[in-house]
C-alpha cells in the first residue's frame, strides 16, 4: 500500500503509479479500466484481466440460469404461431 498525491495535468487529474506495481501489469503505454465503487473508492484493473473476469461472469450467469441459453436457442422469430 502507498500513498500518492493527485496531480493536476491539462484537464485531468492524475495519480502516479509507482514502478513497483509494474510486474502487476500497470506498465508505461498499458490500458487500465478505472471502476468506481458504490462506497466512492475508486479500483484500477489492467485491460488484460478483464477479458477473464468477464468470462467467469458469463459461466456464473449461465450456470445460475441453465434454462435461459436454451429458450433462446428454440425460438425461432420467423417461426409461425402455435394455433389454438
């Protein structure tokens, strides 16, 4: 854990990430993803680990909703309604 300040820089503000979080991924030139979280902090991810994360969400929904994937699969909007 560090401590840094906010900077001021054109109409930004920037915060200074110290080298040693390099080998975490927050490289010169990198991509990061900036969340803020309902209680105001603020939670700064690489781009890379979001194509991971997003994934695992997707199994998650998916598991929790097994039924759902195939209802979409079945339905076919040129099909012609059921008679009755």
């Amino acid at each position: 854990m560090r401590i840094v300040k906010v900077r001021r820089v054109g109409n930004s503000n920037v915060v200074s990430i110290p080298r040693e979080f390099e080998a975490k991924g927050f490289t010169a030139g990198s991509t990061v993803l900036l969340e803020e979280l309902p209680n105001g902090e603020l939670r700064i991810l690489p781009t890379e680990n979001i194509r991971e994360q997003l994934r695992d969400v997707g199994r998650r929904i998916v598991d929790d909703r097994r039924t759902a994937p195939q209802i979409l699969a079945d339905y076919d909007p040129n099909a012609e309604p059921p008679r009755r």
